[in-house]
C-alpha cells in the first residue's frame, strides 16, 4: 500500500469522525436541553403546589372569618329578638307622650271623625274652615251672576 492510500484512508476516517462526532454531539446537546427543559416544568410545578397551597390557607383564613361574623350577626339577632320580646311583654312605665298631648290627640281625632261624616266636609289637610283655591269660588261665582 502506499502513501496515497494511507493519506485517503485517514482522510475518510477523518470525515466519518467528524460526521458520527457532531451527531453524537448534536444528540448530547438535545438531551441537555430536554433535562433543562425539565428542571424547568419541575420548578413551576412546585411554584404551582406553592401559589394552591397559599390561595387554600388564605381561602380557609376567609371562611374562618366570615364563621366568626355569621356567629357574632347571629348571637347579636338573637340578643335583638330577646330584647324586642321582653318589650313586647311589658308596658312602658311612662307613656310616649304627655298627658296633655294625648288628651289633644284625641280631641283632633274625635273633630276629624266628626268633619269626615258631614258631606261638605274639606280634605284632612288639617285647615279648619274654608280654605283652598276654589273657598271663596260660591261667591265670586254669584256676584259674577248678579252683574
């Protein structure tokens, strides 16, 4: 064999290398990426577990909460309602209004029922008497006539 034949033996020897060489290197290279790749979705899972496992103590926080206002609204609905029945059951030692006022309000309410009853009676507008746009109308109406 000669020189030329050893010179091309190693240059495609060579090539091949080069070729398996850069195949091998291409396929390290894509298995790095994946395990990068990995390491990666692994992370955001375990931020993931992290941002579920804060929102449920922050959710169980709330419900503990709103328990804690349902119970405080409920016993102060109860302590209204025992209020509200024990007033129901007893008369007030004073009355609301005075004697006086009361006697008034009564004679107001006896006039009213009296002035209801008649047919000429005004509106409950609370005017004694004529009064409105239309009391002196009669009059006018007839002096009108007289002319």
């Amino acid at each position: 064999m000669g020189t030329v034949t050893w010179i091309g033996l190693i240059v495609i020897t060579a090539v091949v290398a080069f070729f398996i060489g850069a195949f091998i290197t291409k396929k390290q290279f894509k298995q790095d990426e994946l395990k990068e790749q990995a390491v990666q979705a692994q992370n955001a899972l375990e931020q993931y577990r992290q941002d579920v496992a804060d929102h449920l103590a922050n959710t169980g926080k709330l419900v503990n909460k709103m328990k804690e206002n349902y119970d405080q609204l409920l016993s102060h609905v109860e302590a209204t309602n025992q209020l509200l029945l024990e007033d129901r059951n007893q008369q007030p030692a004073e009355p609301f209004f005075s004697k006086e006022t009361t006697e008034q309000l009564q004679a107001s309410l006896k006039e009213r029922q009296s002035d209801r009853s008649s047919a000429k009676a005004q509106p409950a507008d609370y005017v004694s008497g004529e009064s409105g746009l239309f009391a002196g109308q009669n009059k006018v109406s007839e002096h009108s006539k007289a002319s």
